[in-house]
C-alpha cells in the first residue's frame, strides 16, 4: 500500500465521488480534479499530466469515453462505473500500450469481494447438486441507472463459471438452463445482493446488504492508493489476496 499522499482526480463527482472525496482529503491527498456533466474531462487535459490516480466514478454513457482519455493521458485509473463492459478488454490493452496502471470492480466494498469469493466457493459446492435451482435478487436506490447492478452481474458471471447446468442469465425470468436475476428499485437502497439455492425440500441463500456508501468508498479509495506508481490491469482480488 501506498503511503506517499496522492494528487487524485475524481472523475465523476456525484453522491459516490463527493464521499470519496472527503475520504481522501481526510487521509492528506489532494484532489486536484473534479469533473461533472459542467466540467467534463475535455475541459481539463492539462491538469492530468499532474494525477498519481484518478477515480472514475460516472455512468455507462461517459465511462468508456473517460477511460478513453485517461489511457490516452497515461492517467492510472480506478474505475467503479459499471454496464460498460463490452469494451473491457480494449479498454485493458489501452491502459498497457501507453504504460498506466487500470483496476476495475463491479464493486469496491471489502464487504462484497468477500462475499463474491464465498459465492465463488458455493458454486463449485452446488455444481453437484442438480436439483437445486439457483436464482438472484438484488435492490439498489431508485436512482441507479442500471439493472441488473454490475455487482449482480458479477455474481452472476461467477455462477456461471461454476455450475455446468447454468448457461446464461435473464433479467426477471430464466428457462432451465438460465439463471433468473430479479431487480428491484426502492428508495435509499444502498446495495442487496442474494443468491438462493432452491428444491423442494430447502433453500440455501448468501446475502450482502450495504448499510451506507462508506464501504465502496473507502474500499476505492484503498484501491487508489495500492495502485499508485503500478502499470498493468489489476483487480481487487490482487489488492485482498482473495
């Protein structure tokens, strides 16, 4: 982990990169950017040279395009912006032809990679097991834009590459072969996530519940920090040795 105190631009300054934000600056790092749909990244190519990191917290319609500029700028960068990810791999190959360190999560929280690695171990558990039907849930505030959440979709890719019955996912509605990943949208929903194993007899179910934002927050900001200085695409499974 780093201990030097970082210039960081945050790229995205909503609900996420305002907390972020004060996070930062209550460790001694200096925020040098702060970008909005007002004060977008076009408007401030000079002040990346000047970034140890910046983090990249916006929406699927401006991410790829950040990540773009930021690659571009030699900008190591960690990115929380989900359902962009048809464009991860060149996103990644940019990143390493022009020498900058990349990290993505779904999501940042200690909490949640835990808890994909306990969904990860389950799988391989269940794939014996066919008779158990496996489905998902997962709520968020009425403001996120995506749905499923890339956290559910996470889970969901894990499931995947586990249990051999399982092919593909569906929003609200799965044939056999499918796993059914139901999302709900309420108000000042931090985060749900459940994964249930279901047969006639019994069901097995993991959950995570996000109290606040302070988890993926502090969770990006240590992700900052680790990758300062460090060229190449990393994960956070790299950062919690998970």
């Amino acid at each position: 982990m780093q201990n030097n105190k970082l210039n960081i631009g945050l790229i995205g300054y909503g609900k996420m990169g305002k907390i972020i934000g004060e996070m930062a600056e209550s460790k001694g790092h200096r925020i040098l950017l702060k970008t909005s749909s007002q004060n977008p990244i076009e408007k401030n190519i000079d002040l990346l040279k000047d970034l140890d990191v910046a983090i990249e917290f916006t929406s699927p319609e401006i991410a790829v395009h950040n990540l773009e500029v930021l690659a571009q700028n030699h900008v190591t960068t960690v990115c929380g912006s989900t359902a962009w990810l048809e464009h991860y791999d060149r996103i990644c190959k940019m990143y390493t032809s022009n020498d900058a360190g990349f990290l993505y999560a779904s999501n940042f929280s200690i909490g949640v990679n835990i808890f994909f690695a306990l969904n990860t171990y389950l799988a391989k558990m269940m794939n014996g097991f066919e008779d158990y039907n496996v489905s998902m849930h997962e709520s968020h505030h009425i403001e996120k834009k995506d749905a499923p959440s890339g956290t559910a979709v996470t889970l969901a890719e894990q499931i995947l590459e586990n249990v051999e019955r399982k092919t593909s996912w569906h929003l609200d509605s799965a044939d056999k072969t499918g796993i059914s990943v139901k999302a709900t949208r309420e108000a000042d929903v931090k985060g749900l996530h459940e994964v249930f194993y279901t047969n006639d007899i019994d069901q097995i179910t993991i959950r995570h519940e996000a109290f606040n934002r302070k988890g993926f927050a502090s969770g990006a900001l240590m992700a900052a920090e680790w990758i300062s200085g460090k060229k190449g695409v990393y994960s956070m499974n790299d950062i919690l040795n998970i």
